[in-house]
C-alpha cells in the first residue's frame, strides 16, 4: 500500500474527511461526524478502515498529525459503525519499528470491540513479519481474521445513580467471574446467564447484599483474546488476563457486540449500586494479547511498538518482560501512560466504577528496570482528582524476583496481603511455628502498612482467590489436579498449605468431611473478624469446588462456574460466613480503622488489644517464641474505641475475645478475669459445644474442641 499524503484536485473541493480534533483519543461520535484520533507518533500514513457487515473495507486518510496523534472527522458515520486502523511507517523491527499497512489495527482508544481472531495466535495473516523471513514485513492481509472497534454513543440514563461510596473500613470483597457466577444460576433468565446483565440481576443482587457484600472484584472486563497455546488445546482464555481494548467492555459477556456490551455493563454497574454494592475492576495494564516480539499484531505493535513495550536494552528490540506474557508495558512512556490513565479515568467517570485491582502492579512501577515507588505511574494516580477518590488495590508481586513488593506500596494504596493468606493456612493446619505471625495477621499486619502511615484496611486480607485452590479444595487436597489444563500438571502452584484431612478428593467419610467443613468455617470466619478488609472468592462461602485445579485459567466450564445447588453445597458454612460478616458490620470493634497499639484508650480502661494465653493470662514473651503454642485469644476492646465519630464523638462498643484452637485436641481454656467484662456470650462457634446464645463468666474454664473457634461478646 502506498501511502501519498492526500491533496487538493481541483477548486472548489470539499475534503472526504474533516481535520477533526486530536484531543479526545478513539472514535467520538456526534450527529455531524464522528471523530477518530490515534495516537502513532511515527507512522508516516494512517487510514480510518469503515467496515460493513459483509466485511467489506471503505478507508479514509487521515491528513492531520498534531503532536504525535493522527486524526479527523468523518461525516455519515454512526454509532454500531466497525472500524479499524492501518499504519504505514518505518519497518526497522531491529529498532521497534513495525509498521505494515497489512494489518488492520484494533483501536487501542475502542470503547466496544466487534468479531474475535478468527486464525490461531500463530497465523502467518496476524503477524507483521514474514513467518519464512522475520526481516521482512508480512504481505497477507489480517483483515476478516482480527477483531474490530465499535463507534459508541455515550449517552446513557444513569436515573440519578451515585457512587454508594462505602468507606474502607466498612468494605467487604467479592471476587467474582461475570461469566462463571451466574452461567449456572437457576434462578436467573437462561438468556442473561453469563452475562453482565445476569450479574446485575436482582436474584444475583440481593444474593450478595444478604450475605454482607458491599463491593464485587469482577475479574478482568476489559476486552481480552485468547492465547495461541491455548487454542491449540482446545482451550480458551477464561480468566481474562490477557486485555487488548482497555475502554471496552469485554464483548462475550453482552446480548451482542455493536454496543450493547457498554449499556450492559453500565445497567449492571446502576443496579448494583442501588443496592449500595461498589464494582472495583480487576484491571490488566502491565501487558498485551500481543505477547513477545514473534506474536501477533492487533494493536499497539502496529501503531507504536517501541513506546508501547518496554526493552531488555534501550537501543535493541529483546522485549524485556516481568509479566512472564511475553511483554511488559512501559508506562514510562508519555502516550502509554496517557493511554492507562485516560483508561482509568473512563471507567470511572464513564462507567460509573468505585476502584480498582491492579494485576502485577510492580510491572507498572518500573523506572527503567527498577521497581520505584515514586515512578511516573503511581506519582501521575497519586495525584489525579479522579482516580485518588476512588479504590486502588495492588497485586504486589509481578513475575521477577525482585517484584515482590508487598507492603511498600504508597499511600492511598491498598494491597493484597499474600502474607495474611499463607499464615492463615498454615496456622489452621497447625503449622504455623507459633502464633506470632498469626497474631500480626489477624490485627491487620502493622508490620507491613504502619510505618508509612496506612491503616490496617490497606491490607486486603484473602485466604483464597481465583487463582489457586478454592477454600473446598484448600482442606480435600495436598496435590494440585491441573490435568485438565493440557500441561501435564505442571501448571499452578506445587506449595498450597493445603491439607486433605486425610482422603485425597471427594469422600464420604462423614468424620472426614466434618472435619473439612469445620476447618473451612475457620478460615472463613477468621477472615471476616480480622482487622483489615476481608476477601472473599465467590462460591467459597457455599464450599465451591474445582475438582483439585488450582489453575483453572482455561476451564470455561462446569469446573469454574459456581455451582447453585443445594445438594452439594456447603450450607452451614454459607450461614457462619453470612453470621460473622453481620457482627463485623454491627460492631465497629471489629472493624477499627486505626492499628492497635496494645494499651488503653483511655484512661483507667482495658488494653484495645490484648493476647490471651489458654491459661487465662496475657501473653508473655516467652510464649510469643513457643513454637508448639496453637491456641491463642484476641481480646478487642469497643469501650470507647481509639477513634472518634465523624462529629468528634466518643464511640462506644462491646468488647470480643475471639478463642482459636488449631491444634489436634481439645484445649481448656480460662477466660480472663479483669475489671472490665465480668460477662460474655458466644456469638459465633465452629464448636458444637458451644452454642450461639450461651452465657459465660470471667474465670469460668471452657473446653475448645480441637480445630475450632469461638467468638465471645461482652454481656
């Protein structure tokens, strides 16, 4: 394709394509024209492809290039119009330069994207190489085989909808998939399962709101494609880490894809927030589809190579990648960090999201090849008057050694607390090494977040998440069972701190599957009294199960979805974890927004925190470093609370002692005598023995079946 600039032919001649504006990115839709700009600062031609149903291509020349963005307006086109872009440009692909006007190019700036790659990830037609001679550029065509953006109208009745706004210290996560929470649900329509509006369904709704959700982690939305390894398996990419269009609802989970997945997702955005349920986004900005530098050409290798991925050496084209994807994005770069932020700031104030889960955060940290904390990224977030009033959540780890970041994000960040998870595992497992660690964990992990100022709800504490064993799974097997994946169980992580209890898998050993049940309700109900933000992954409060899969990336199916019958669902742990998320929104004591300091409150009064021996004693430091001690007690004072009310008032509470006993026999404990909390009743117990309701005395003595909890509230 050769590309002329266009010009004049004859007096009195109107343009084809108007100049446009270059300053709103993608295709911006109006009654007279719509507007299509690019960012591609050295392509030296740049065409706007308009394609029909039939697949037929009408393409326009962009004639305006202002600081580095190609654009202009085109007349006649509205919104459910598929577009795409060509490029032509250097080809140095030694240097990062890969333009080949063959490749029709998916907007990065898309809000919808139509069609899916309909060749393998490996098809000479998406690649902008020759497959027999790399030097050279590709002369197929990709154009029927590539996905496609979609002109949007933005106008939406939101019905006066506002941010629910939930503060942290009152936040309860979900992490959920749209697709695999309501592909089996019973109780939604058969056509809205799976999709964005199943989600936002009233049965799925009210579901969450009943058991204590205030915020739903969807896993990544953003429009992803599939990887070639998968595909040669048969197998799709299910989790969605693999982002391509970064303004675009990701179209399978929509009625269809020239639009309705923006007005999908935004009534399912409205109906949750009328229940006061937030919607964070699991988002996946630290790479591409395109994988390495021999993958396919959808995008951003078509239309800025060099800016968009980072490079192992600045002058060389070795792709340098943490993502373990096959890039690393580099948001070191002016128009990439544009492109992330005008992302984020879309969602929210386009689609109306309360925050956001960033995937391998310490990827988008880098400067250079260092991880910084005082980077472009987090300075350029820290200080936007949008993205700062909203949830930001960082996966602190990424795919290098030295990426392992956990705790030293800066303020406002919150993190998940992998920490927090391995503890707890261990620790119910009674393999913690005493109950030092265990005790930093359950008050909300002062040693990771004090320093720098956070409270303990920058600490997102989980013990599961999609990736990895379901709780279910976490107490019915040691081993990993990843033979579905196609990777000859090599797949996933080999150290779970999981235990089977002794059966490998499903049993119908009735002590054994007690004992799992008991154990799951410890876990879970030790999650939701911990200090800090609780994490839930869905399905686990119903004993969901994936057959022993701890890496179920590539299972759309029956082994992923939530499964919503009653027959096999753990229901008694269903009813603890809706128990224990009702005390924690009751009672502010469990939910404090400042760290314990481990002395009064006030003057003459108890401890706010205090650790309590079996023998009815506090801690002493020898007990702290005995390594054989698998009982301990949390006594949490409510009278008055550290912190005051929002008009400066006092703020008044009951006091808790919550017992737990991970070791393999039942434990005598004494209940403290003090001057503070003569009487006590039990509130929640994974021991039979103690039922809800039961009154207590300070200095009684109590017997604590082996592996199980107890929560006590002052009288």
């Amino acid at each position: 394709m050769s590309s002329p600039s266009w010009r004049w032919s004859a007096p009195g001649e109107f343009a084809p394509v108007w100049p446009g504006s270059p300053h709103r990115l993608g295709a911006t839709w109006s009654p007279e024209s719509t507007t299509f700009a690019v960012h591609a600062p050295e392509a030296e031609a740049l065409w706007v492809c308009l394609v029909d149903d039939a697949g037929r291509e009408t393409r326009h020349q962009l004639t305006e290039h202002t600081l580095g963005v190609w654009h202009g307006a085109i007349p006649g086109v509205v919104p459910g119009q598929r577009y795409g872009y060509r490029a032509d440009g250097p080809w140095a692909p030694d240097a990062g330069r890969r333009f080949n006007p063959q490749k029709l190019l998916l907007d990065p700036y898309a809000r919808a994207v139509s069609g899916t790659v309909t060749a393998s990830a490996g098809s000479p037609e998406l690649l902008a190489h020759d497959l027999a001679e790399p030097w050279r550029p590709s002369g197929l065509d990709s154009a029927g085989h590539v996905p496609l953006g979609v002109v949007v109208d933005d106008d939406f009745d939101w019905r006066g909808d506002r941010p629910p706004a939930v503060r942290w210290t009152d936040t309860v996560l979900y992490e959920l998939h749209v697709k695999g929470f309501t592909q089996l649900h019973d109780r939604v329509p058969e056509a809205l399962r799976g999709t964005y509006a199943g989600l936002g369904s009233a049965p799925v709704v009210d579901y969450l709101r009943d058991l204590g959700i205030t915020a739903v982690e969807l896993l990544p939305v953003h429009h992803f494609l599939s990887e070639r390894p998968l595909a040669e398996r048969g197998l799709s990419n299910y989790w969605g880490y693999s982002s391509i269009g970064f303004f675009a609802p990701h179209a399978a989970y929509a009625a269809g894809d020239r639009g309705q997945q923006v007005t999908e997702f935004k009534e399912m955005v409205r109906s949750f927030h009328a229940a006061g349920i937030e919607v964070v986004l699991d988002v996946v900005y630290n790479h591409t589809a395109e994988g390495g530098a021999d993958g396919p050409t959808y995008s951003f290798r078509g239309l800025d190579d060099f800016g968009t991925y980072k490079r192992a050496h600045a002058t060389k084209d070795a792709y340098w990648d943490v993502t373990g994807c096959g890039n690393t994005v580099d948001t070191s770069h002016r128009g990439t960090l544009r492109m992330i932020m005008d992302s984020l700031r879309y969602w929210v104030t386009e689609m109306h999201v309360d925050g956001f889960r960033f995937d391998l955060a310490p990827a988008l940290t880098r400067t250079g090849h260092d991880v910084d904390m005082r980077s472009a990224f987090l300075t350029t977030v820290g200080q936007d008057p949008v993205l700062r009033q909203v949830k930001l959540i960082a996966e602190p780890w990424d795919a290098s050694m030295d990426g392992y970041q956990v705790g030293n994000f800066p303020p406002p960040w919150g993190e998940w607390n992998d920490k927090y998870r391995d503890t707890m595992r261990d620790f119910w497992r009674a393999d913690a090494g005493g109950i030092r660690e265990v005790a930093s964990r359950l008050a909300g992990s002062s040693d990771l977040y004090a320093d720098d100022g956070r409270s303990p709800y920058a600490s997102v504490n989980f013990v599961t998440c999609h990736d990895g064993f379901t709780l279910r799974d976490l107490v019915s097997y040691d081993r990993k069972h990843n033979e579905a994946n196609g990777e000859g169980n090599r797949d996933g992580s080999d150290h779970n701190r999981s235990w089977n209890h002794g059966v490998e898998g499903e049993t119908d050993d009735v002590a054994i599957v007690a004992l799992r049940r008991r154990q799951a309700m410890n876990m879970m109900a030790t999650l939701c009294l911990s200090s800090g933000i609780p994490m839930l992954a869905a399905g686990d409060e119903r004993g969901r199960t994936q057959g022993g899969n701890n890496n179920a990336y590539c299972q759309d199916n029956e082994t992923s979805w939530v499964d919503w019958r009653a027959d096999d669902a753990w229901l008694d742990l269903y009813e603890l974890t809706k128990q224990a998320l009702r005390l924690r929104r009751e009672h502010p004591a469990l939910r404090q927004r400042h760290h314990f300091r481990g002395r009064p409150s006030i003057d003459g009064g108890p401890k706010d925190l205090a650790w309590m021996h079996p023998e009815g004693r506090e801690m002493t430091d020898q007990d702290w470093y005995d390594g054989a001690l698998h009982v301990v007690g949390m006594f949490v004072s409510g009278d008055p609370l550290r912190a005051p009310g929002p008009q400066g008032e006092q703020m008044r509470d009951r006091s808790f002692l919550l017992w737990c006993n991970a070791q393999s026999t039942d434990c005598t404990i004494r209940l403290p005598e003090n001057e503070w909390v003569a009487r006590g009743e039990v509130v929640l117990s994974t021991d039979p023995a103690h039922a809800d309701g039961s009154e207590v005395q300070a200095g009684d003595e109590i017997t604590l079946a082996a592996r199980s909890l107890l929560l006590l509230r002052q009288a």
